[in-house]
C-alpha cells in the first residue's frame, strides 16, 4: 500500500527565513505522481505542484521549489523568504498512475510565519 | 467562476439526526470529490464522480453514509443517523479532468460538529 509520511506536524519561522517541508513515500509503483496543497486559514486547498514518476526535474516557481529525489523517496518543498501569508498547513499526496483519482495524503506539516 | 461553492460552512447538529452537506462544483467540471479532513485520520477520499456517475466509493465509512449527484452542478452528503465520531471537515473538490492531469479545486469544506 502507498503511504506518504510528513513528519514535520509544525514548523515555526520569523519572516524571511527559509523553511524546508519534508515529504517521503513508499511504494512499489514505477509511475506515479506527487502532489503539493496548500490550506491556508480559510480553509480550502489550493493546488500547488504536480510532478509525475519520471520527471526528476527540480522545479522553481517564485519563491517555491520542489526537490525530487527517487534514490530516497522524498519529495521536498522549499519556501525562500518566508512571509506571514505563507502560515498554513501544507500538505504533500501521492496517486498511483493506474489508480484513477484516489490521491493519499500525507499528515501535513503546519507552517508558522512570525513577522 | 465562483469556485467549487459547499454549504453549510458549519454545521452543528445532535446525534441522530439526518445531516445533509451540499456542494456545486465548477462549471464544466467532470470529476466531482467528497473528501473527509480529521485529525486522527487526515484527508481522506470517501466517493468521487465522473459525469454524475459515482466511480469508486470504497472510502465511504458505512452505510450510514450517502452521496448523490443528481445533475453537473449539484451533489449531496448525507450521513443517516449522525454520531458524533463523524464530527469533521468534509471537503468536496471538482476537477476538469480526471486525475492526475486534473487540477482539484477544493471548496472552503463544511465543518460538522455532532453532539
């Protein structure tokens, strides 16, 4: 069976800091996707990366990046100069390639942006 | 777009009683989730749809729980009798297309208090 195992449960930062979310999977699986959300104090999730099995392409957008690494089954998450509008809840997911719209999450890891 | 529109946004009912969560996805919208958040449990997918039909439901509780989606833009929660394990945020997201190459957009969740 899939898991995903963030085991950051909160993080806390003063403003501009950087701030690293850990996210790690098992499974057997050769294709399958990794998912970032973000749910801020409002309460819905709001898409943020989706990278597939085979790309193991480190990604960059703004102030995010996303590090990708098959050899140890991680799938890390990389706030640069954090700002107060960065506190929420991230969460990382997993969709197995033939397992239709099933996504399983993982804990979540609280994120705290002090000014 | 308005987005994926839940009501209630709270709701806070007694054991026993009929409890009704609704939810109007994007317009144009394929694939239709209901999503239950706790803190024991995390996110979990209950039931989804494609095209109004219901796909995998193998996330649903018991029997106690129902969903419909009776036309595109219009699904049903039910939970019949409530007990107050039910007691959480339950999240219903729509996507273009079927995952994973469908983006999730999640509504703001319905947070369900049973006593």
């Amino acid at each position: 069976a899939q898991k995903v195992t963030q085991a950051q449960t909160e993080i806390s930062v003063v403003e501009k800091e950087d701030v690293t979310l850990d996210c790690v999977y098992e499974t057997r699986d050769t294709t399958y996707y990794l998912f970032w959300y973000k749910q801020p104090p409002s309460g819905e999730l709001v898409f943020l990366i989706r990278r597939n099995s085979f790309d193991e392409q480190n990604e960059i957008s703004g102030r995010y990046s996303w590090n990708f690494q098959k050899s140890t089954s991680s799938f890390n998450f990389t706030i640069t100069a954090s700002q107060v509008v960065d506190s929420a809840v991230y969460f990382c997911a997993f969709l197995r390639g033939a397992a239709g719209n099933k996504l399983t999450f993982g804990g979540g890891t609280r994120v705290l942006v002090k000014p | 777009d308005a987005g994926v529109i839940q009501s209630p946004r709270h709701e806070v009912t007694e054991m026993g009683q009929e409890v009704t969560l609704r939810c109007k996805p994007i317009s144009g919208h394929d694939y239709l989730f209901w999503y239950r958040q706790t803190m024991m449990r995390g996110l979990e997918l209950l039931i989804y749809f494609n095209n109004n039909v219901p796909i995998d439901d193998s996330g649903m509780p018991e029997d106690r729980f129902s969903a419909k989606m009776p036309n595109a833009s219009f699904s049903t929660l039910k939970i019949q009798p409530s007990e107050p394990r039910d007691s959480a945020v339950y999240f219903c997201a729509s996507s273009p297309t079927g995952q994973p190459n469908g983006e999730a957009f999640f509504g703001q969740g319905t947070r369900l208090t049973v006593v």
